[in-house]
C-alpha cells in the first residue's frame, strides 16, 4: 500500500489541467470535488497498482488514451502474474531473528469502498506456523481492513506474551501504525477529537490503541512494504482476498493444508 502524501499528488498533477477523470478515480474522489483534492486525498491509502496508474497518467487528457494505458497496465500486471516461473522462487522467506512469535497482517478491498477482508500469517521461530482470515464488510475500506488485521494481531501478540515469547507484528499499512503509535496520542489528549473534521474509523483505532499500549513494551511493531517479496505479507495478502471470498464475518483460523505455492497462487489484493 501507499499512502497519498503531497510528493506523490505533485507526481500526478499536470500543470496544464491538474487531474484527469481517471486518476480521481483511482483517488475515490468525484468529479464535482476536482477542487479539493489535496484535502480529500491526502493521507489516504492506495494500492501499489493504484499508485502507479495515477502517476502513469500525469498529463493524459485524452479519455480514449487513458482507458487504454489502464488496459495495458492491466495486462501486464496479469502477464506477471501467470508467469510460469515458480511463485516460491520469487519469495523471500521470513528469517527475522527480532522475535520468537513473527505476525504478518494485511487488510484489502476491492473496490474502495467495497467487499473487504483481513489476514495474518504466523510465524515461530522463522517458519509459518498459522494463516487466519475473516472480518468480512459488504462495504468496508482499505483502512477498516487493516485496521481489524492489525487488532486481530495485537490479541494473538498478548496471548503469546503471556507465554513468555517475543513477538514482532510486521505491517504495510502506514496508516494504520501511524493511528496507534502517533496520531492518538493527540486525539487523546483532544477527547478524541481532531483539528478539521470527525476521526475516521475511531471505535476500532480505539481498541488498537489502548491495547497496544498495555503490551508495547514487550513487542515490536514495524512498518513493511507491501508486495516487496516478504512470504508473510504475501499469504496475509491472499488470506484478505481468501476472506472476502468466503464473506466470513469472523476471525478465524485457515483449517485447509498449508500448501504457500499454491496460497501464493490466489489473486493479489
């Protein structure tokens, strides 16, 4: 996931006409809200593919011709995907030494705001160990998915401290570390309030928040990018799309043969 900062608006800005149709598409923001883009879009979250898209059409005024490097971005980005190269080859296996428990967490939606879904992936000591799935929202977001993965995944890290182990959550969503570890800090200290308009998704950045703060002493929580080879981000990747499918509204545990070539295999959110 990327998160929309002013450098990457300024990439997609064409100083001639500013946004085309497509790329507020890809922003989720309507044509009768051209004028403040900036103030709808920063701080959002986007997909890699997404992100890409907008910066690939900079400048493209022409509909005929963005609809047309959309569909070519679209056919390469299947043609990789069918490669027949062997997926495991591609990926790097998790061998932190940070910690005995490692935990993977992802949230994806298709579209945003859409079908969603959130996953995890477990590690001990440098082998997976478990993949989850559920929290399926017939209309979530990006943010409330990964939200719920990285809830989910603060509850298995206080199990497995009570254990006695040490654990590190790995996560790609920017956004999400920056609500519990940043931002609430303040919304806290405000009554949970924030300087220009209503805190998105507070109930669940609340159960993150104070969690978190009971067990941060004990666990590490980092900031991965997503798609970037790591096995764990991979399978909790497939395991939103493996939700969203299903439509499980519970958390639960994937009871199937863990075979990651072919996990690795579902589509990619």
């Amino acid at each position: 996931m990327e998160l929309v900062t002013e450098k990457l608006l300024q990439l997609g800005r064409d100083d001639e006409f500013g946004f085309s149709e497509s790329q507020l598409v890809l922003l989720d923001i309507k044509d009768s809200d051209i004028n403040k883009v900036e103030t709808l879009a920063l701080g959002k979250e986007l997909s890699d593919a997404r992100a890409e898209l907008f910066v690939l059409l900079s400048g493209v005024k022409d509909k005929a011709i963005q609809e047309k490097i959309i569909a070519n971005y679209k056919a390469l980005q299947k043609f990789r995907k069918d490669e027949p190269t062997p997926l495991k080859a591609k990926i790097e296996k998790n061998l932190e030494k940070s910690g005995d428990v490692v935990i993977y967490c992802d949230g994806g939606c298709t579209p945003n705001p859409g079908k969603s879904g959130s996953g995890v992936a477990v590690y001990r000591a440098g082998e997976l160990a478990e993949l989850w799935y559920g929290l399926y929202e017939p209309m979530g977001t990006n943010n409330t998915a990964e939200l719920g993965a990285l809830y989910q995944s603060l509850l298995m890290a206080q199990k497995e401290i009570q254990k006695g182990n040490r654990v590190e959550i790995k996560c790609d969503s920017m956004y999400s570390i920056n609500c519990i570890k940043t931002w609430a800090i303040s919304w806290e200290k405000k009554n949970w309030t924030k300087k220009g308009g209503e805190i998105k998704n507070l109930d669940i950045i609340k159960e993150c928040y104070y969690l978190y703060n009971k067990i941060k002493s004990d666990m590490e929580l980092s900031h991965i990018k997503a798609h970037s080879g790591l096995e764990g981000n991979e399978l909790a990747d497939r395991m939103t799309m493996y939700a969203i499918e299903k439509k499980d509204e519970d958390f639960v545990r994937y009871d199937k043969e863990i075979n990651v070539d072919e996990i690795l295999k579902m589509r990619a959110g």
